[in-house]
C-alpha cells in the first residue's frame, strides 16, 4: 500500500511539466484546443507520469522543486501566447460578409426585374466572396501548426463558399473552419433563414 501511495505522490508531482510537454508537442500540429484534444492530452500525460513514477530518485527534493519551476516557467508562456479567440475573430467576418449578401441581393433583385437569377456572379457578391474566402484561409493559417501546415500546404490555403440562384429564389452557404466540434456552415437563403447549418445544401435554393 505503502509503494502505490509513493507511485501516486510522484504521479501527482510529474504530472504538470509532462502535461506542459504535451501541449507544447500538440501545438506543433494544431494550436486550438477542444474537449476531444484536452481530454486525450491528459490521458496520455496521466500515463506517462505513472510510468516514470517508477522511477527512484536520489534526491526527491531537488526532483519536486524542479518539476515546479518547470511547470510554472511552462504554463506562464503558454498562457501568454496561446489565445484561441484569435481563430474565432476571422470566423465572425465569415458570417459578417455571408450576412452582407443578403442586403446586396434585394438590390439586385429590385434592378433584375424582381428576378434573383444571376445574383451569384455579382460583382458586388464577387467582392464579398473574396473577403469571405480570405477569412477563411486567415483561421486555417491560425488553427494549424507549424507541422500540418508544412505538410498540409494546399489544406491550409483552402476555402469554400456556395452560391445558388434562380429567379425567385437563392441561397449562400460559407463554411465555419473554427467550429471544432465538428462541420459547420453559416448560410442565408431569400426566405430570411440566417444561421449556422450541420451539412452543405449543395444545390438546394434553401439553408433548411
């Protein structure tokens, strides 16, 4: 009893600088966190620590004081450069500009014989789709880390918007690169419909 008491001890002890290690290892690949990769970061942390509990130090002292320093000197840096609201600011002018089609097509509309075919290749939808995209490619850039965006060039510089229209009806789907539980889109449709939306409506003239 005695010996899984000192194992848990130099658990508890080890378990700050190797959590520290494992996050600075995970930002090396993708620099926004969620419940899926904070739970698996402390899983693997809790583990490795218990294995190096076996370990016998001579002087246990200096091993504890060490450990402390590190994890304070570790957390108080990552602490200061790790802001993941940076990845949400560009999503929120993704959904800005998405919003923005909507008033630049009652305008066509209103000039088009109340018709919204041919909304799609407005110049003016042009210009908002190509904020669109640009904010989309600023949250990869912000979300990835060095080592996916060495490997995964082309994944980074990616973006998607979707424009559908007819006469009576239209549809502009951006998708939300920052929604980390999963596939998100913001949409908006001449029905009045804004909002986020779980798959792409593809060629649908309607967000639902």
């Amino acid at each position: 009893m005695k010996s899984v008491l000192i194992r848990v001890f130099w658990t508890v002890i080890l378990l700050p600088p190797v959590l520290f290690v494992g996050i600075l290892l995970s930002l090396l690949f993708y620099t926004c966190f969620n419940i899926f990769i904070d739970g698996t970061i402390l899983f693997f942390s809790l583990y490795i620590s218990w294995m190096f509990s076996k370990t016998r130090t001579t002087n246990p002292v200096a091993t504890v004081g060490l450990c402390f320093i590190v994890s304070i000197i570790g957390f108080s840096i990552l602490l200061s450069s790790q802001n993941c609201a940076r990845c949400s600011t560009p999503a929120a002018s993704v959904k800005q500009a998405t919003g923005n089609i909507r008033a630049q097509a009652e305008i066509y509309f209103n000039n088009n014989q109340s018709s919204y075919e041919g909304v799609c290749t407005d110049n003016n939808v042009n210009e908002l789709k190509k904020s669109i995209e640009g904010n989309q490619i600023i949250v990869e850039q912000k979300c990835f880390g060095p080592i996916l965006k060495f490997f995964k060039p082309d994944f980074v510089a990616n973006s998607y918007f979707n424009c559908n229209d007819s006469m009576e009806d239209y549809a502009v789907e951006s998708y939300l690169p920052t929604t980390h539980e999963g596939s998100e889109f913001w949409c908006v449709d001449s029905k009045g419909f804004a909002g986020s939306i779980n798959s792409s409506i593809g060629d649908n003239l309607k967000c639902q």
